[in-house]
C-alpha cells in the first residue's frame, strides 16, 4: 500500500466530572480494553489514534484526556488551546454529571472557538448504559445537548461492547459482550 498523501493532527479534548468513564472510553477506543481500575494520574493523559480517513488521508487523532484535575470543573485556557473537537462525557448512572454538562460547555466554548468564532464540534456522550434499562435516560440526553448546542450526542458504554436488544420496543431482554 502506498503511503497517505496527507496527515493531519487533530487535538480532541475528553471533558467531565471524575468517575464518569473518560479514561475509560480513551482505552477502549484506542486499545480496546477495559479495566475497573486506572491509575489516578494527575495531570493530562493523552493518547494517540491512527485513522484511516481515505486512501489518501491520514488522522492522527491526539486525545487529551485530563487525569485528577476535573474537581475543579474547569481547565486552563493553554489546555483547551487548538483543539479541534471535543467530548463531553457523563455517567448516566448518576443525575449530578448530567448536570454539570452545562459548565464544561460553557468552560470549553469560553476558552476555545473555530478561527470563524463558532464554538467547536463537541459531542455529548451518555456513558456506561450497560447499568441502566435500555433506552433509559435517551430523551433526557438528547434534549440536553440540544439545548446546550452540542453537535451530536451518544449514549454508550465503555465496558460492555455489545448491548442488543431482542424482539422489538417494550420490555427487552438485552445480550452483552464479555469483557
Ligand atoms: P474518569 O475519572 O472519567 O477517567 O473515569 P474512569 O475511566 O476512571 O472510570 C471510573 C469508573 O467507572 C471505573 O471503575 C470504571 O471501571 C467504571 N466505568 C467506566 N466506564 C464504564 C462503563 O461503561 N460501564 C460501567 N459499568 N462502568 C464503567
Ligand atoms: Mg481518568
């Protein structure tokens, strides 16, 4: 295969309250493994995705994941510093992360905009959905990163790769994966 033509580094910042899953989620994006415990680094953690984007066109995806600092709710400007998207994670298990989505969008687009001044692309995601029934807590999601502006939101889970469900709507029975 020849090689790309072009590559591009793109900066993606993984926001919210501690607990929540963001190093969680890095992992299993960038390894595909899962621990139940991760060491607690203070400072940032990044890790580094190669996608394929076209034949032609390399992504080296930087993701900055903060590590020990997220009590403070908020991270300095030089973090948020040419960032080209972000994630805005909460654990659907627990209302309080929910609700302090609105602060990490406000201290992200406060700090950090496209060169046109429009706010980054910065998605909002449910995470651990493998602890609560299925399709529990969608609409409250969706309505949510309407109103703050995300551009897009997803419920997922970092632990359990698989869940499915059998038979159509109403009571459903879900499968999951092994890990
Ligand atoms: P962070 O502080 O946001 O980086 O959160 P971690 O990634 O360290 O995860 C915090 C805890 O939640 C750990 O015990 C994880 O094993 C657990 N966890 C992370 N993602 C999930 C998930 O999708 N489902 C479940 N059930 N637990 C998860
Ligand atoms: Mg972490």
């Amino acid at each position: 295969m020849s090689a790309p033509k072009s590559e591009y580094l793109c900066k993606v910042l993984v926001l919210g309250d501690l607990g929540v899953g963001k190093t969680s989620i890095v992992q299993r994006y960038v390894h595909n493994i899962y621990s139940q415990c991760y060491r607690a680094t203070i400072g940032v953690d990044f890790a580094l995705k190669m996608v394929t984007w076209d034949k032609d066109t390399m992504v080296r995806l930087q993701l900055w994941d903060i590590a020990g600092q997220e009590r403070f709710g908020h991270m300095t400007r030089l973090y948020y510093r040419q960032a080209a998207g972000a994630l805005v994670v909460c654990d659907l298990g627990r209302a309080a992360t929910l609700q302090s989505v609105h602060r990490w969008k406000e201290d992200l687009d406060s700090k950090v905009s496209l060169k046109n001044g429009n706010p980054i692309p910065t998605l909002l995601i449910g995470n651990k959905c493998d602890l609560i029934p299925y399709g529990g807590h969608s609409q409250q999601l969706e309505e949510l990163g309407q109103q703050l502006g995300f551009t897009d939101c997803h419920m997922t889970s970092a632990k359990v790769t698989t869940v499915y469900m059998i038979g159509g709507g109403g009571s459903s029975a879900r499968g999951r994966g092994h890990n």
